[in-house]
C-alpha cells in the first residue's frame, strides 16, 4: 500500500473567469471614449434634393454645416414658418454667418484652415434667395469652398423630364 496516491489524468482544468469583468469594462469604456455623438440637432426642415453627380467628400470634420429650411414643427412656435438658417444648434441671421466662419476658422488648425469647406444643406422647398443671401455673406467672409449637400438618384432625371 502506499501512501501517495498518483492523481488521475483529469484532462483540461478549468477556464477561470475571473478577468472577464474587466475585460467587459475595458470595452466598455473603449467604445464609450471612441464614439462620436452627433455635433448638433437640425431643427429645421432637411429634405435634400436630389443630385446626378455626386462625390463623397473625404475629409468631413473641415465642413462647416449651414443648414437652411422652414422650421421643423417642433420649432414653428418660437421660429415662425418662414424659412431660416441654422448654425451649430441655433437659429441665426445673415449677419451671423461672418462670425460662425471666423469661429469655424479658429477652432481648426492653421494648416488645415485653407482647406476649410463650407457645406450647405439646404432644403429642397427653400426659396433660393435665400441661398443666395448665404453665398453672398460666404463671399464675404471669404469662405469661397462651397458645396451643396444633396442625395443621390434617379429622380433628378424624372423632374427633369417633366419639366
């Protein structure tokens, strides 16, 4: 008899869990550091228009969004039912759009402030007065990149076809 006993070939011990909480805490916190929450909320109207040729801008963090429409109907109380200009997350004027592209200007770094564009998404009611009014006030600011944002498709031919 003897007084060791030889253990059994038990085979694959036991994953141990636990480092799995703070694995799932890791990334947690990862995604929470790494998403991007949307900059601002639109409260006016956006139903881009549609567009044949389009191109997918590359860089999108140097447009400076001017967003421009009737006020959504959250809005019409305070806004009113005429068309209006929306920069960052309020209403604005005309005036107004001097100073957001000097401000855009100086928040961005000096290489990249050539580079700067400024986007317009604008509603496809909106009566273009109005856009040009803001074109205008860009010339002005010296903000001369301009682009339109709009959707792309087919139904740009058929409104023109029935025109």
């Amino acid at each position: 008899m003897s007084k060791f006993k030889k253990k059994k070939d038990g085979g694959i011990p036991a994953i141990s869990t636990a480092s799995l909480p703070d694995i799932v805490f890791m990334l947690l916190f990862f995604f929470m550091v790494v998403t991007v929450m949307r900059d601002t909320s639109i409260k006016v109207k956006n139903t881009l228009p549609f567009a044949d040729q389009v191109e997918k801008l590359e860089k999108k963090d140097l447009i400076m969004y001017i967003y421009a429409g009737e006020p959504s109907d959250r809005y019409k109380e305070v806004a009113g039912t005429e068309a209006r200009i929306q920069l960052n997350d309020k209403f604005a004027s005309l005036k107004d759009i001097k100073q957001f592209v000097f401000e855009e200007r100086e928040s961005t770094r000096d290489e990249l402030r050539q580079a700067m564009i400024a986007g317009l998404k604008v509603d496809m009611e909106t009566n273009m007065g109005l856009v040009s009014d803001i074109k205008t006030e860009l010339r002005e600011a010296e903000a001369l990149k301009i682009t339109y944002i709009t959707r792309p498709g087919e139904a740009a031919r058929n409104l023109q076809r029935r025109y």
